[in-house]
C-alpha cells in the first residue's frame, strides 16, 4: 500500500508528460501516433478508462483517498516521501516543452 501511495503522484497525472504532443490542425504521422498515445492515456474519451481514474479506482479499494492533484493539500500529504514528486515534475516538465524535446 505505501507503494501504491508513493505512485500516486506520477499516476494521478499519467499522460501529462504528452499532454502538448499536437498542434491544432493538419498533423504528420509522428504527431498522429503522439495523439494515438495521449487518447490511450485519457481513455479514449470514456471515463473509466482514463488511466488517472483508474489508479484513484486502485487507492480507493485498498482505503485510500487523497486531495485533488490541484491542490497544494495533495502535495503536502504526510504519507508521501519526498521522492515520490520527483519522476512527475519530469514528466510536468518535459510536457511544457514538448516541441523542444520532440527530436
């Protein structure tokens, strides 16, 4: 269960990492297949498959809930070690700069 908390951070935001992958308008196939990947991780436009969803579906059967991600409440959760922020802010990172990370 610790472990399944020390994800959480990295899990609650799966696929921001991608989240600015695509232009609007006309793509090539390299943008097409990032898209391809970012439908994957919101579920494809269905709730319950939305992967954040279902990682707040696995902490919610073994008891545990947490605040919005938003919230600065989730990030100061005494349940997590300082480690487990370190992979997201990568991951939140590298999606504000897509373009330049892109070759």
């Amino acid at each position: 269960i610790n472990r399944i908390i020390n994800m959480a951070p990295f899990n609650l935001i799966d696929g921001a990492w991608i989240s600015h992958c695509c232009p609007t308008g006309p793509i090539d196939e390299v943008h097409s297949m990032l898209w391809g990947i970012l439908n994957d991780e919101l579920g494809m436009g269905d709730r319950t498959k939305n992967h954040c969803f279902l990682y707040e579906q696995l902490l919610n059967s073994v008891g545990v809930s947490f605040p919005k991600t938003s919230t600065r409440a989730f990030s100061q959760d005494p349940r997590f070690l300082p480690s487990a922020f370190t992979v997201p802010a990568y991951a939140l990172a590298l999606s504000e700069f897509s373009e330049e990370f892109f070759p």
